[in-house]
C-alpha cells in the first residue's frame, strides 16, 4: 500500500493472507482499510485522513500501523498540494529503513527528480532515500544509482553526482534507461 511501488515481499503477502484469513472484513483494521481505499477512490481526501488517523492508533501485532499510515497519507498529500505533510509521512518512511529499495527509491525521485513538483525538496530526506534505496540493490541498478546521482547533485556535490551516474551506466540494465543516463552525464559535466 498505496497501490503503486514494487512488489510485495512474500513475508508481506503472508501477513496480509493470515489478516484476511482472521477476519479482516470484520476488523477494525480492515474497516479503516476499506474506508481509506473507498474514499481515496472518489478523492474524499478528508475521510482518507481520518481512516489513516484511525490506522495510526491501531497496536496490531507485527503489522507496522504508523508505517501503514504514513504511506497511505503520501498520495493523499502530493494531491492536496500539501508538500510538508508528503515530506513528514516521507521523512517517516525513509527512517524506518526497513522497507523495500522501489519505495525508497519513489520517495528518492519524487524529492530529486528535476522535473519534480516539489517547491521545497528536503535533499538530505532525498539523499538518504536514494541512499538506502540503492543499499538494497547491491549498487546493481541503473535507475538506482542515476537517482542517487541526482540526490548528490541536489546536495550540491558535482562529483560523486557524476561518479555515481557513470557507475549507473556500466550496470547490465543500463540499455532500459538510455540515452538518459548519457544525458545525464552530460549535465553532471561528464
């Protein structure tokens, strides 16, 4: 959740199954649930909110509710316009480390990306993203590292900007993001 990012962990899919397999239409996490995504589904921003206040106050075991809460609240934030909500409900995320590198890395490009609609981009929330995001690919993916490179630069460090994009360029999935990656070392200075 939110509906977009990679794809589940098998130990994630097995903890959403046994919820649903103890009752989750019945529960009050699954009430929430059901309320977030129903409301997010007609833009009711404000009934989205309150279920992910709701979610927030939940203590379930092994499920992590304030987590849960924070991502969903992302959508519901870029939407609205609200950038400091998105970057506290980020800034939450990206500190629990324990998530998966396509997440991190979302939140990585949504901070860096030049294009971005962000008007105030938190590039040390950017770079740690990236940085955490690129940890859990084994330095190996070539959108990866190009969004790492972008958070160097941001941060104002031309040189490990352009190091880390020309490390992108030799990875072996490097031909799915050409001929951006070339460009972008043109813009490092490379």
């Amino acid at each position: 959740m939110p509906p977009q990012g990679s794809a589940m962990k098998s130990e994630e899919v097995a903890t959403i199954k046994a919820w649903v397999e103890a009752g989750a239409s019945t529960s009050e996490y699954g009430k929430a649930l059901s309320q977030y995504f129903g409301a997010l589904k007609v833009s009711d921003f404000n009934t989205a909110l309150s279920a992910c206040d709701e979610i927030e106050g939940m203590r379930i075991p092994n499920i992590p509710t304030a987590d849960i809460a924070a991502t969903c609240r992302l959508p519901i934030y870029l939407k609205n316009g609200n950038e400091s909500g998105w970057t506290a409900a980020a800034t939450r995320i990206v500190n629990n480390k324990d998530l998966r590198s396509g997440f991190l890395n979302e939140i990585a490009w949504r901070i860096v990306d030049p294009k971005s609609t962000l008007k105030h981009k938190d590039a040390d929330l950017g770079l740690k993203a990236a940085e955490l995001g690129v940890e859990g690919t084994g330095r190996k993916a070539a959108g990866y590292l190009d969004t790492l490179a972008w958070a160097y630069y941001l941060k104002g460090d031309k040189a490990k900007a352009l190091a880390t994009e020309k490390e992108a360029v030799l990875c072996k999935d490097a031909a799915n993001y050409q001929p951006g990656l070339d460009e972008t070392v043109k813009t490092f200075g490379g």
